[in-house]
C-alpha cells in the first residue's frame, strides 16, 4: 500500500468530474487500499474521494464510527459508483476537508439520503444515512462531481473560517 499526494486548492483538477467505474478488478481494489491507507494518514479524516488523489473515477472510502458523533453510522464503506437517490431535511453545519487544509465552512446539508452505490467487487449496495454520516457522504460525493465545500458556503465572508493549526506546547502556528 502506498500513501498519495492529496491534491488541494486551488488545483483546477478538483474542479473535474469523475467518470463512473466499469471495471471491478484486482487494479481497483489496489488502488482503493492505498485510498483508505492515505485517508488514515490524513489528520482525523472521514472521508476520501478518489479525485482528492487525482484519480477521476466514483470511489469513495468513508468511516463516521470514530468521530464524535459516530451513532447512527453503517462503519467503514467503500463505495464505487455512489449515487443520492433520495434526500430529506437540511442543517448547516461546518465542515472541513483535506483538499482546504487551511479552512472550515458552514454548508447547508441534508439531514438524510439515500443512497446506492457498488462494492469494490461490483455488488450492489444500498444505506439510508442521516445526520453526520449523511453530511459526510454528501460532502465526498461532491467531490466526484468537482464541487468542493467552499463552493457551497452561502457567503465566504461570514461562513468561511481560517482553520487554526496548532504546534506542539499549545502555540497556534
């Protein structure tokens, strides 16, 4: 397994829409160990989507069951081809990525959705999702289209923030 280049803003390729996957094979499945190896290695990441990686295909890796707010949450999935069917409610909420290591913003989301997608050996899979499981998912699905979550604050004046980094001994960087 490898580790990869997370590409970030303002990389115009985080701007370009994915192609759906046609082929389940043992190249895909490779590729989607070092996607879950390189989501770990991010700092407290949910989620990942293949194009953060510069890969323009519908895969996305998310696991909710360690955050703060883990309950209700389906664990660890992969899923290939991801699709919202259905979606219900909204909340904004803040939200940060690893394509925008330097912001958060506030993004209206909806509260829950449905969705279909495929497993890595091409198996159909649905979930009905909701609260930060549902904004997760959203949130990565996104990214297979090119939108990122500073494309969807209502104003980047009042509900986006400059993430504060901090150093060892407590010193904001």
């Amino acid at each position: 397994m490898a580790i990869l280049d997370i590409l970030t803003l303002p990389d115009p390729a985080l701007k370009q829409v994915s192609e759906p996957v046609a082929v389940f094979d043992d190249e895909l499945r490779a590729f989607i160990d070092d996607l879950e190896e390189t989501r770990r290695n991010g700092p407290a990441a949910v989620g990942i989507a293949a194009p953060q990686v510069g890969r323009f295909q519908r895969i996305v890796i998310l696991d909710c069951s360690t955050t703060r707010k883990p309950v209700p949450n389906h664990g660890r999935l992969v899923l290939v081809n991801p699709e919202i069917t259905h979606w219900e409610g909204y909340e904004m909420a803040r939200e940060g990525c690893l394509s925008v290591p330097d912001y958060t913003g506030n993004v209206i989301r909806a509260t829950r959705i449905h969705l279909v997608a495929r497993d890595p050996q091409g198996a159909s899979l649905a979930f009905d999702m909701e609260g930060y499981e549902a904004r997760a998912a959203q949130h990565e699905i996104d990214h297979l289209d090119g939108m990122l979550f500073v494309d969807r604050v209502v104003s980047r004046r009042t509900d986006l923030f400059k993430r504060k980094v901090y150093q060892k001994g407590g010193k904001i960087k």
